[in-house]
C-alpha cells in the first residue's frame, strides 16, 4: 500500500472512535497523530490475528522440536502409497491445533489423521485420538527393509506433491557442524549459508536428487567418506579431519511453491552421496552428478 493511500485512509477516521481514549481536556482537536497511532494499533492486531491464524505458520506454534524418545508414543507408522512412512510427533500445545485442522487424510479405528487446513501435502499431519486430543506429527523418513529402498524423489512426490523442478522457489545450503570449536564455528562462518533461486541450478539440482536412492534409517553408509579430495581435504587423503566434514558437507533446505520446506537432508561432496540424522544413508551417486551439485554448491 502507498503511503499517500495509508494516509488518506487514516484521515477518514471517525473522531469520534479516537476521542473515547483522549481525556476531556485534550479533545478540542483530534490530531493526525493521533489517528495514525490508532491505525497503526488496528493493524498490529489484525496483524497478528493473521499470522497465529495463518496455516503457514503451523511451525510457529511447535514449542521446541520433535519427540526424540524412540517409542509408539512418539514415533508412528502410516502407510502412503505402499511405504510405511514414519512421522514424529512435535511439541504443541493441542489446543492451538484446532484452527489447522484440515480435511481428512486417513482414520483407523479410533484415531483419525488431518491435513493441515490449507495443504494438501503431508510433511505435517494433525492426529485425534479417541477422546478428541489433537496432537502434531511430521514426516521423517520411509522405513524399508533391508532389501528394500526409495528414492527421494518418492519423497517429494509422495509427501510434498512435488513432480517437478517447477514446484521448488529455492535451494538453500549451511555448513554442517562437524567442529563447534572457536576454529570450527570460523570454517562454517566461511562456508556461509547460500540460498539458490537460478532456475537452471534448482533444474540440475531437481534432476539429480530424484533418483538417489536411499535406505532406511540405522544402516551402515555404503560410500566411501574419502570417494572424492578436494583442496581442503586431508594431506594424505587416507582419513577425514573436521574441516572436510565443514567444507565438503552442506545441510540442504528446500522451499516450494506452497510455502513448506524441506530440511533434513545432507549432501557430502566426500563421498558422493546424502545421509540424514538417524544412520540413514544414499547410495553413493555417479560422478557426473557428484559434479553436478558441487558446480551448484561452490565446493570445489
């Protein structure tokens, strides 16, 4: 809105509305301040109305991350699409749950699972229970057997409805914490975080995750850390040392078209492959596409 506009708006203000609040004594003249203090109150309120009502601020309302105690109370299957796809509940108060509750996405026997009002992808699920209770679970990863693997492009396309590089808005990387020390928080500072919006870059990018194949979570790592050296890389190029893990590792963050972000993936430019928190490792990916994403990502 111009600012011009803004004013013309505030000026038409009733006097009458501002003179409750303004003492007897000083209401010979509502001033235009004054009205621009009023309007400016209006907005924050309906501001924040906005945005607590808002669905794309369901991340806003999670207290302090997901569950992290490994049992059926915290960590829950739901089938999709022939995957027994794994969801973790999140720390949220039920009662600010109502207002995203959305269409529904499956029920079984007592329970019944919701999208969240306005998505129609299901990173995020809304359960109640038999007595009512709302609680928040989100999508962690595909539990598959030994013999058995998905791609992360079942991922985006079974979770995030995403089918093509049209349906990313952007790419964004941070360094991996592998030091916290005083010289490893400065690597990372070097690395820096870097958001990629160039519709060729997010195309590549797009072409090449949706066929890695992944497996399920506590499996051994199946590339080689020392696949690949780099001009950081360790001397002898026999063992890895903190500062590969910072320069050769980038935490990946997508975003899409509907506002949701996808953020547990980590690509390793050593060996050539992704892994994620929980010993859930890629297989290790052809050299061209190795390349691919280090041109992209700046790691050379």
């Amino acid at each position: 809105m111009k600012n011009n506009h803004l004013l013309n708006l505030i000026g038409e203000i009733d006097d009458r509305y501002i003179e409750e609040v303004i003492p007897v004594s000083q209401k010979k003249k509502v001033p235009l301040l004054a009205k621009v203090l009023v309007a400016a109150c209006v907005c924050i309120v309906v501001g924040l109305g906005y945005s607590y009502f808002n669905p794309s601020s369901i991340e806003s309302i999670i207290d302090n991350g997901s569950f992290t105690n490994n049992s059926a109370e915290y960590i829950t299957p739901i089938m999709v699409d022939g995957y027994k796809a794994t969801y973790e509940k999140m720390r949220v108060d039920g009662k600010r749950l109502k207002s995203f509750v959305g269409d529904e996405y499956i029920s079984s026997d007592s329970l019944k699972w919701f999208y969240v009002e306005g998505y129609d992808n299901i990173k995020y699920l809304v359960l109640e229970d038999a007595n009512g209770k709302l609680t928040l679970w989100r999508f962690s990863h595909f539990n598959v057997t030994a013999s058995e693997t998905y791609t992360y492009g079942d991922v985006l396309r079974l979770i995030y409805n995403v089918d093509c590089a049209e349906d990313i808005v952007s790419i964004t990387t941070s360094p991996f914490n592998a030091d916290n020390s005083d010289a490893g928080k400065a690597m990372q500072a070097e690395v820096g975080t870097h958001t990629y919006t160039d519709r060729d870059d997010i195309l590549a990018f797009y072409e090449v995750v949706k066929d890695v194949i992944c497996y399920g979570p506590d499996t051994d790592n199946p590339a080689d850390d020392t696949r690949f050296t780099y001009s950081f890389s360790a001397q002898d190029g026999h063992y890895l040392v903190a500062k590969d893990g910072i320069y050769g590792t980038r935490c990946i963050s997508i975003k899409f078209t509907d506002g949701t972000t996808h953020d547990t993936w980590k690509y390793s430019a050593l060996s050539g492959s992704f892994f994620e928190y929980g010993s859930i490792f890629t297989e290790p990916m052809d050299e061209s596409d190795v390349y691919i994403l280090n041109d992209i990502f700046g790691i050379k």
